[in-house]
C-alpha cells in the first residue's frame, strides 16, 4: 500500500508529539488509513539544534521549499505558528495540491476564510482541531456530532493560563500579580502574558467556535474583550459568597440568526459544569435547540493532547484519501452575519461599587437602575474597614447591555460612588 | 437534487423528534448532504392512535415490508427497540441495501458484530450514535476524535435513573426505596425499574463503548454488573464524609491489550468531574495515553436530545452517498479479546462493616488485609448507637481484585464482624 507522505512544517514540542504518535501507534492508524503514514520531511529552524527525538538527518531542513513542493508530500502538518511566513506557507501547499493539517489558532482565527476557501478551489482538505482546546475533539463535535442541530450558546474556558490563575486566585485566596508570578516561574505564563491574560487568546479561539457553530463568517473584531488583569481577589471572595466562581469565559450567543461573541470575567454560578473546570484544563459547554446542554471537557494544551488532535486530523486526511474524497467534505459559512447591538444582548450582571458610608446612599443607587428599567436580584451593603468606605455588591435580573452602559454612565456622575470596583457578567 | 428518503421503524418518542427536528432544520441539513431529506414512511404499531405530531396519512403503514423492502427508501431508521423483531427487520433492510441507523442499545450490544458484518457485506452504512448517552456524541469521539490515541479507561455515567436516584439520595440523604417511587412517579423510573438499577442498561451501553475504544468485540456477558438496589443513605453520608459521591459507574479498563469491563457503584472522588454529574444527565470519561484526561457531558435521553443523535447519523449517511462512498467507513473491531483475571484487575476499595464493640477487633480485622497483602489508606471506627454495635469503615489503597475476594471470604469466617455492609469500588 502506498505510504500517506507527511511534511512537518516545525519540529517544537507539538511536532515532537505528531512524530512520537504516530511512531507509535502506526499499527492501530493504518487500521483506519489503510496505508502507512510515514513523515517524510521536516522543517527545522535550527539544523545543529539538540533534540529530544532523534530523527534521521535526511528527513530534516531548514528550506520550507523542500516541505512544501515536495512532490512526494500528500498532506503539510503545520505546527510553526505564527501568521507569516506560516500563512504564505499554506496557501502555497494547497496551491500545490497538498492536503493540510494545522493547530494555528491564530491563522485560523484571522485568515481561517480566505485558506478555506483556497482549499476548496483546489479540492483539498484543511483540518484545524487542534487550534481550539487542545486535546478536546470540539470542532468535529460542532461540525458533526451537533451537525443536525441549532447551537444558540457557545461558552468556552478555552485558555489554560487564566484558568489556572483564576482557579489558584480561588483556592489559595491569593491576589493576581502574585499567582501570575508563580505561573510564570512553572512555565504556565509566558514572560509576555498579554496575549492570555488580557483574552486575545481566547478571543481567536472563539471567533473559530463562533464561525462553526452558527454558519456564520465571524472576525476577530466581532469580539468584545476584557481580560482578568482586574479581577481582585475580593471579587473571588464576593463571588463565592454568593455561590459564584469567577472565570475567563468566551460566550458566543445566537437569537433569531443575531450573534454576539465576547470574552470576560464571568461570575459563573457552583452548580453550573463550567465552575468546576480548574487548572490548565479547558471546557466547552455547548447548547443546542434540540440537544441542550452539553459539556466537552479536557486538556487545553500540551505536547501530546495537542499532536493528538494534529494526528486525528491526519487520519482523516487518510481516509478521505483512500476513499477518494478529500477535500470535498468541507462546508463553509452560509449564513449572513448579523451581529446584536448593545440593545440586543442581555445578562445578568454583578458590580463592586465602593461608596461614600452616610444615609440615603443605596437609595440613589438604586434610583438609576430603577430609571434605566434594570431590576435587581441582590444587594449586599457593608463597612469596609480598609478603605474606609462601605461596599456595595448588587446582582442584577437579565439586563439590557445598553441600560447597564447607561446605568454605568450614571454612576460616574454620582458623587456617592467613589469607585466602581467591578462589572461582571453572571452565568449559570 | 434527489432526495434522501428515509423509512421510519417507530413513531413514539424518538421517532417523532426525528421527524420534528428534519422537518424544522431542512435548510440546515440540507445544506450539509446536499439533498433534501425526506420522510418517505413510517411503521407504526396503531394506524388508528391518536398523535402529538400529525403526518399524512398515506406515510403510516402496519406493515413493516412496506418500509424495509420498499424501493424507494435509501435509509431505515430503527426506533422501535426490542430485540425480535427490530433485528431481523434491521438485518432484511441492509439486505435490502438500505443504511440503517438505529438508537437501540439492546440490539448493538448484543448482535452488534452481526449486523456489522452484514452491513459491511452489502455495503451500507450502519450508525447508532444514539444507542449510548442520547445527545452526546460519544460514539463518534471514540471512533474519529480520538482515532489517533490508545484508550486506556473509559468510565460512564450511562443510565439516567439511577443518577437520579443517587443524586436525590445524596442531596436529600433519602432512602433508596423512597427516591425510586418518587422517580416513578416522575417517569424517571419504569413500573419494572429492573434493568436500569440492577445495572443491566448500563452494562449494555459499556458493551458498545469498550467494543469502540478497545477495538475488540466486548460481549455483554463479559461484563461484571452490580445494580444500586442496596446502597443505603448511610453509604452515600459516610462517602461524603470521606470526600466521595457514589454513583453508577460503567468502567473499561485496558492494560496491555487485556480488558476489564464492569458496572457498579463507585466512591467517586469529589474533584473528580464525574462526581459533579447530577441528575437524569450522562458524562462519559475517557483516559487516553497521548490526549490523557477528557469527559464528554450532557442529556443520556429524551425526546430531542436522542433525535439530535439520530438524524446528525442521517446526515452522515446522506453526506456518504452524495460522495459516493457510504458502506465503506466501517471498522470492525480487530483486536483479540483477551478479558483480565481477578489477578490483574486492581482498584481501591471502600469497605463499611458492622462489628462486635469490644476490644481486639480491629486487630483482627487488619490482620486479613495484612495476610492477603491489601494495605489501608483510612481506617475509620464508631459506635452506632441505632444498631447498637460498632461501624468500621475502610478505604484500601489499590488491591488486587482476587485478594479483595478472599479478603472478604475470611471476614465471613470472623465471629467479630456481624454483617458486610458494603465493598465499593473507589475511584477518583
């Protein structure tokens, strides 16, 4: 049987993986392909580097060239990152014919369209499990296991490092600056944690979740963003005291063909599945008209959870080879975008409001949400002695995005309020 | 475009979501198999009985050849359940040369390999995505998400009622005998609850994952089963006092290509995901070598959930035959079965004891762990002033399977333990 010829474009820790998979479970694989998988060249930055996988000289170089207009290369796995050259590289495998295997969020975050749409031109194949939870199958699970449903409600821990600090910040009590530090000692955090801890990261994820669950051509500007750089460790205690866990979700949401996508500090409430997700782990809970709730659970990250992924895709790939059928299985986005004005989105909110200790304070408070039609589920007034101000928590009803910007407004022109500490939405 | 027609063998529950769900998604669908599905037939028990959903009339039939060998039908889908006669119509229909999809457990767990086979044969699709955990697409993810890894463990919770039971038994420390009629009474619970709480519906789900996971033809008569009909409310209170929930665990276990696979009730740890799993939901947990940790959550059944399962398989075979390609995904399991001894099976164990009060019991009682080599991880004794006698409580680190058993055969030759309460598996 004639081998299924794979060229990696990287060789860091997910393209050590794909080797070592598929090194060892080449049995069970050609179970399923029919054929071998052999990888057949790879793309190196560094050819003296020091390895921990030793693989032949031959099949690496430092020319991408040799990788993507190799005649004898079926499918391009590419595990390099980035968007350029890494785009460029694409767009010329496919044009050569070449099936792809890509774990690039980034990529397909922002340019996911354009190499799609090049694939079909040329009848290839383009994967991308691995770009969004690792080691969880989400994207196949929207695309297939929900493929006779609607899916109106995304909501995905889709980013390991905030979680992991969010849930230390929740176990330990501890304030943010200090677990980022240690996150970044154990090699949780980057040097340079914008891109988790502001939600960037979990925005391209989600702008891909987005697009496959609701048909629908999201950007990465569609998505409203606020990170967890903010989140004090009093908003962790409030938060459980009032039987909520904070976490860094990713909420996509569909009404009537409207979407809204965006990434923020949530109060999600004990009982629901997302709060018990600690850890690096990751989560995506999916509803669905008809199915309702589900959750998909596992590892966001790492050397083999991510290769599995690449290497599932590949097996694919495989199949869809045998059969005679690649690149003819892809669906892109049908659906007109129409995205939900400030007036259209609706939740429940919580707010930290640090305010003036004297009579009559709660009541103008409550005067403006009570003017702007936002009613409200709980208020907690108390002392505290180390502002000295007293506090005030309040958890809304679903409200109006537009009344709570309003409400908002108003309070930055009430001389009572001295600070408002927090706004988070509430799920669960 | 032709389109795609399907016979229905069924109309209750599930039937008439299928039906709901390809009339109200039809644009949806169609735009994945490119064709419109439609429902050519349906074979109902009573022409006569009055419906929640209206069909025409000229669609009814009594007479099941109308369906099975009518030649305009592509697809037949099976949700009549039962054994005889389902089978030899799901066996006439591939013979037929119709794809079958079905959502009948009993059937794929104990003639799966047969109807396979056949199917293979004539070259037909056979899915069955919604014969285990309704509206979570498990199946699919063991066969294609994780095509790429060795699964090692796959734990479920796959039976609605007894979840029910157990988590209403532990947030209300009710009794058994008590939650069960109220279940009945809520229609969470059959008349004859037998083969849910026995644990014989679960066992049967467990045929068909560890059959997909292992790759090796699992028989339900390979499966260990243990119903929850006697644990007490005072299992689940002392497990929470020890950090455990019980549940209803399904468990696969693999270990150098031998297989264990049994149902039970487990202490299932409380930062473990499983033990947050409440209600009539399934979760279902699977380890793999490379992926490691994931769990796949959401509705075991219902109307629309169990559809979801049904028609996302419709649509599969109809994205098949548009290819050209339907019968030829199958795979069949490959691997030799070689099933565990009580030797090579290990897990902790919780033990709950009734014993004389006075002194040298405990002695006695860690002397037989000792001699079978079975070491302790907690020890808990107190007086129960209700029977009067003392309560020992025991939880093993792991143990082997076989010296469990004669551990427990000496405790029967001991005059200072009065009754074995409980021996529970611990996982977590």
């Amino acid at each position: 049987m004639k081998p299924i010829k794979v060229g990696l474009l990287g060789f860091g820790t997910v393209g050590t993986g794909v080797v070592r998979i598929v090194e060892g479970h080449q049995e069970d694989l050609q179970r399923q392909t029919g054929a071998p998988i052999e990888v057949a060249k790879v793309l190196v930055r560094d050819l003296e580097k020091q390895r921990n996988l030793r693989i032949s000289s031959d099949l690496v170089t430092a020319n991408p060239w040799e990788v993507i207009r190799n005649p004898e290369i079926d499918v391009v796995v590419e595990v390099m990152g980035g968007i350029e050259p890494t785009k460029g590289y694409i767009l010329e495998a496919l044009e050569q014919g070449k099936h792809v295997v890509t774990a690039n969020k980034d990529l397909m975050a922002l340019h996911g369209p354009e190499i799609l749409a090049k694939a079909a031109e040329k009848g290839c194949d383009v994967f991308y499990e691995a770009s969004v939870a690792g080691g969880i199958p989400i994207i196949r699970t929207l695309i297939e296991g929900f493929s006779s449903d609607r899916i109106t409600k995304i909501m995905g821990i889709v980013n390991g490092t905030t979680n992991y600090i969010l849930s230390k910040m929740s176990q330990e009590g501890a304030d943010y600056a200090e677990v980022l530090a240690e996150a970044q000692k154990l090699g949780y955090a980057e040097s340079d944690p914008t891109s988790d801890v502001e939600g960037l990261d979990a925005a391209r994820k989600m702008t891909i979740l987005a697009t496959l669950g609701f048909h629908s051509k999201v950007a990465l500007s569609d998505v409203s963003v606020k990170g967890i750089s903010n989140v004090s460790k009093e908003d962790i205690l409030y938060g459980k005291k009032l039987g909520y866990e904070v976490k860094l979700l990713g909420i996509a949401e569909r009404k009537d063909d409207s979407i809204s996508v965006s990434v923020q500090p949530t109060m999600v409430k004990m009982s629901h599945p997302l709060a018990t997700v600690n850890g690096v782990f990751n989560a995506v809970y999916v509803y669905g008209e008809a199915v309702g709730e589900t959750m998909f659970y596992g590892p966001g990250a790492g050397e083999l959870p991510t290769a599995t992924s690449v290497v599932a895709d590949l097996v694919r790939v495989g199949k869809n080879m045998g059969l005679g059928v690649a690149g003819r299985s892809g669906l892109m986005a049908y659906k007109e975008k129409k995205l939900k004005s400030d007036e259209e989105i609706a939740s429940k909110f919580y707010i930290l409001l640090h305010v003036a200790d004297k009579a009559g304070v709660l009541h103008k408070i409550t005067e403006v949400f009570s003017d702007q039609d936002v009613s409200l589920e709980s208020v907690f007034q108390q002392p505290n002695p180390a502002i000295p101000q007293a506090e005030i928590i309040i958890i809304t009803h679903n409200a109006i995005q537009a009344s709570m910007n309003k409400v908002l407004k108003q309070f930055e022109t009430l001389d009572v309020i001295h600070e408002i500490k927090s706004v988070y939405r509430v799920e669960g």
